[in-house]
C-alpha cells in the first residue's frame, strides 16, 4: 500500500534537457507519458513540468535554487510529487511532507492537485477544507478511488445520511482549523488501500468525531500522544482551568455489520477490545471516546435508553447525525464538556 502524497527532494542543478532524459522518458517507455507546461505558474526562479499518464497517473517536477527542506544544505535542487511510478533517478531522493518544503513550492503544488481532483471529482469543489485536507491521500497512488469512493458513496460513514450532508458536516469540523497542522498524520489515517475498508476508514473518522466534540466544548487538540507504554494514544485535550486529558476513540459497528446481537453488546464488546488490551497497558488516566456515529437511529435508541456501562470510567458513549446534532452520556467524571453534549 503506497503512503499519501510527499515530495522528493532531488538536490543537484536541473535543466530542462535533464528532465527530459532523466524523467519523461523513462515514464513515457513505461507507462506511456505527455510532458507540459504546469496549469499554474511556478514560484518565482522555478521552472516546473507536468507528465499526464496513459493510465491516469499524474506526477509534478519543478527546479531551481532554494534554502530546501529544514535540515538540508539548501542550494539547486528539485522537487518532485506524483501518483505514479518513481523515475529510477530519483529512488534514493529523501521524502518531505507538505509543509516541510519551502511554502512556494507548496503552495503551487497543491493549486496544480486540487485543480485535478476536482476537475475528477466535481463533487468535492463545495468542501475546499475537506479537499484541502484529505488532498494527499484523494491524489495518492493506491488510494485515490477508494478514499473518493468512501465520500461519495458512504457519506463518510454516515448511515442514512446523503453525501452533501456527511461532507458539510466534516467540512464543518476540519474548517476550524484545529488540524490543520496534523494533516498528514490525521489524513493518513483513512488509509491508501486499492480496497475498500468500510470498518476502518469509519473507524479513522471517529477520531475526527472526537476531535468535533472536544472543539465545540472549548478544548485546544493535539493527536497522536505518545505513552510510556509505547503506544499512542489519539489526542491530548487541553483547556484553561483545567488538568490536560489524554482522550482514546473507539468505533463500535452496528450490530448488523458485526457478531454482536444486540447495539449494546456491540458497544460493551468494542470498548472491551479497547480496555483490556492499549488502555489497561496504560494503567489509567485516559477518557475513553466511544462513537456510536455508525449506529441507525433504532440501534442508537435502544443505547442511549440503556445507558450501559463499557467497563472503563472516564467514558462518553456518544454519537452524531450530519447536521452536528450529538447526543450522548458520561461514566464517571470525564471532560468538562459543557453544553457540547
């Protein structure tokens, strides 16, 4: 399964003659390949190429002289990124995230993605957070039908919901703002399989249900906390007045997708996976998250009536419909939520 979208980093003096030789013909005798002008102009002192494949793959290059990636000597250099094949020039070229490389080149690459993806996929074009946001895994090499697929098919996990609402809604939460500088970790987590998985790409937007809960009732967010454990633990909660919060989600399926007869033996059963194994490693001080969002409004029902417990305190047992509307209830004495719930 290949990783979301990076840049390689390709230090050296590059020259149009160069990148036509050491980049477009390889990838035109593999795989079929034009070579163009970029749609957007390049940063300043750049020059840039775009190669279109036969087979849908697209990749960008742009070269010139810059300070580079942090870490890094700087000086002539290119930057490549793309869905497709890696010319053999440049298979042992360092990666860099998106906000690792000069803002510039940055910038001008995501204008030249976004504009395919939603050249491709239309339907994304009213949510430009959300597009911004999962950009490098709805362009990756393995991922970019499946992850689509999830949004526009399954309203990003939704149940009986239309895709402009599960979109709106996680729009909604991602244009705060508050993940921003997660991306790549937080995108990555809905994963760039050539499969479609149904249970863990829902399972990766309950964290981003937590995260909407925990925002709403006041709390600054930080994912991916690192334990004594060695484990990760998915977000420090921290708000003014108060102690900061390690939080770890779980996602329990609905009964109709998994062993469990009945919504409250689904809900006891997954958080059960989840205390006995990371958080009793842990040895406390964790509110566990457990997001009923999968759950048809009947199963949900007949849990919020019951109210059960799921064998670990603090817990908040809750669940979201796509026009932000949560519901929910507290075990023990778990984040000051406020009216959030």
């Amino acid at each position: 399964m290949a990783s979301p979208l990076r840049f390689r980093y390709a230090p050296g003096s590059w020259s149009p003659g160069r990148v036509e030789s050491e980049l477009y013909r390889p990838l035109d005798a593999n795989l079929g390949a034009e070579s163009g002008r970029p749609w957007f102009k390049p940063p300043s002192g750049y020059q840039a190429r775009r190669f279109e494949m036969e087979n849908g793959d697209v990749a960008l290059f742009c070269w010139g002289s810059d300070d580079g990636p942090e870490g890094t000597d700087g000086g002539p250099a290119g930057y490549w990124m793309g869905n497709t094949e890696t010319p053999q020039r440049l298979w042992k070229t360092e990666k860099y995230g998106f906000e690792e490389v000069p803002e510039p080149i940055s910038e001008w690459a995501e204008k030249e993605l976004t504009a395919q993806l939603h050249e491709e996929s239309p339907w994304l074009e009213p949510y430009p957070h959300l597009s911004w946001f999962f950009l490098p895994v709805f362009l990756s090499k393995d991922g970019r039908e499946t992850t689509r697929e999830f949004f526009r098919d399954h309203a990003a996990g939704f149940p009986d919901a239309t895709r402009e609402e599960g979109l709106a809604f996680y729009e909604s939460v991602l244009s705060t703002g508050a993940l921003d500088p997660y991306r790549e970790t937080m995108a990555g987590k809905l994963g760039t399989s050539k499969q479609l998985d149904l249970t863990r790409m829902r399972a990766a937007m309950g964290e981003f249900d937590a995260a909407k809960l925990l925002i709403d009732a006041g709390y600054e967010i930080t994912p991916e906390i690192p334990v004594t454990t060695g484990h990760s633990l998915d977000y420090r909660a921290e708000k003014s007045g108060t102690e900061p919060t390690l939080v770890e989600v779980t996602r329990p399926l609905p009964p109709s997708r998994r062993a469990a007869s009945t919504p409250v033996a689904a809900v006891r059963d997954t958080a059960e996976t989840k205390t006995s194994g990371q958080l009793e490693a842990h040895a406390g001080g964790v509110t566990l998250f457990v997001d009923c969002t999968s759950f048809p409004d009947d199963a949900w029902a007949s849990v919020l009536a019951e109210k059960p417990e799921v064998r670990h305190r603090p817990a908040v047992v809750f669940r979201f419909r796509p026009d932000g509307r949560v519901e929910g209830y507290r075990k023990g004495a778990a984040l000051d939520l406020g009216g959030a719930i």
